[in-house]
C-alpha cells in the first residue's frame, strides 16, 4: 500500500517566532491527528528553521523535515548553497525538488534538476519532484504532453531503484497560491496519467508504489473532495500551511 502524505511547503514566509509557534503547534496537536505507519506529515520550512524542525520531530514517529531545494552540487565553494549532504546531516529526510517556482524565478532547468535529485538520493533524502504546467499549457490542451515531458527529461532518467524513492508532487502553476484549485476530476485524471507513464517507463508495481501528491489551493474545505481520488495519495500545501487549525484539518481529511 502506497504512503499517504500531507506536505506543508512554508516557502519564504514565518519569522522565526512565527516558524516555532508553528511547530510547537503542530507537535501540540500530534495526539489529534489519524497519522499511522501508512500516513505521515512533512514540513518543508526555510532552511534557517529545518535543523529545529528535524529536532523537534525527532520524537514523532509520523513527522518529518523537508527542505525546499538542494544544491546540485555535494561540496565546496558555492556560497550561498546549501548541500544535500549538509541537510541530511541535520536529521531531515525530505527535500522538494524542481518547484515551478525555482523553475520559473531561479531557471532551475531539467539537466540541473535531475543532478539535484542525484545528490539528495546519495545523501538518503527521498526528493519530492514538483511538476506542473503553466495556465497557457492546459487551454491549449497540452497539459499532458507538458508533464510527460517533464517526467521524461528528468526522473524518467532515474533507475527503477531510484525512482522508488522519490514522491512526485503535481502542482498546477495555474492553481499555485491562485486559490482556484483543480477539480477532484482534473488532479485525479492528471495523477492516473502521471502513474500509467511510470508503469510504461519501468513496471506495474513501481507504478502502484510511488506517492503522487496535488497541490495548488489545497485548503481546509477542498481537501476531503481531493483526498477521495484513488492516484491523490496526499497534498503539498502552501499557503495553508501556515494556518495551524487549517492544516490541522487538511491533516485529519486523508484517511489513514
Ligand atoms: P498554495 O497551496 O499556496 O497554492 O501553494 C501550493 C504550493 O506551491 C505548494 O508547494
């Protein structure tokens, strides 16, 4: 049975005090969420907070740290960047890889996407690969050709032992932080495409294996809809995330 996962992405927001209010509240609140061996929480804070996050977690068998990005890099003279080796020495198990964000503002191509998927899997972090196609993609009605391209110039060139340990997470650029979501048709019809492409490039039960996330808009009263898809194995949250009783709720509307 595939993993179900709840994503916070916090992107470039909370302050520190802020950023451990958040936290605390999501550790006050463990006891309340239906989390199981099958279902668990990530955090994706800013990298100022994710060696508190993976300390303070550490004693929750069902929470995690994510970074937002890796470099594609391991070491050296790169200022400013921050290593797949240097995150994973932190306790932190996650990294979000190829946001439409960093592809759009930080012109995160696939070339260096997939060397940063190679070296947060040297360093045993499981990358979140982000894909998802731009408003003029979907009128045109390109929008499946665009993911599969994306799929194919980038984790299509993984090995089937790779791949495993990745979660794919489909964000439409169009329902980023737009507040209008994918209908429960569309993502489901876009995750069950994503799958069939995953066991026409490898096989089957890697197919049926891998976590596929939606998010876009993902919020306290559209989750349940999302969650009752079958390939809509959990949500990357921006903006809810934020909000601890929001994400609480969108926490407890996957079954676990
Ligand atoms: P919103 O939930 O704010 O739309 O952001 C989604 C996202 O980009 C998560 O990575």
């Amino acid at each position: 049975m595939r993993k179900k996962i709840i994503a916070g992405n916090w992107k470039m927001n909370a302050v520190k005090e802020e950023a451990i209010a958040l936290l605390n509240g999501i550790v006050e609140q463990y006891n309340t969420y239906n989390l199981s061996p099958n279902k668990s929480v990530i955090i994706a804070a800013p990298f100022p907070y994710i060696d508190y996050c993976a300390t303070q977690f550490s004693n929750f068998q069902f929470l995690h740290a994510a970074a937002q990005n890796c470099s594609e890099y391991e070491q050296g003279a790169y200022t400013g960047e921050v290593s797949a080796k240097i995150i994973a020495s932190l306790g932190v198990q996650y990294v979000i890889i190829g946001h439409s964000e960093r592809r759009q503002y930080f012109n995160e191509n696939d070339f260096v996407l997939l060397a940063k998927i190679k070296q947060a899997q040297l360093q045993n972090l499981v990358p979140i690969f982000c894909c998802g196609e731009p408003i003029e993609v979907r009128e045109n009605e390109e929008h499946f050709s665009f993911i599969k391209q994306q799929l194919s110039h980038c984790i299509f060139h993984l090995t089937p032992q790779e791949i495993k340990n990745c979660i794919i997470a489909y964000e439409p650029i169009w329902a980023i932080g737009t507040g209008k979501t994918a209908t429960q048709e569309q993502a489901q019809e876009m995750h069950a495409f994503i799958r069939k492409e995953i066991e026409n490039k490898f096989d089957k039960p890697i197919a049926d294996s891998i976590s596929i996330l939606y998010g876009g808009s993902v919020n306290a009263v559209n989750a349940a809809d999302l969650f009752v898809s079958n390939d809509i194995d959990g949500a990357l949250v921006g903006g809810a995330s934020l909000k601890i009783n929001d994400f609480s709720t969108i926490i407890n509307a996957m079954p676990s």
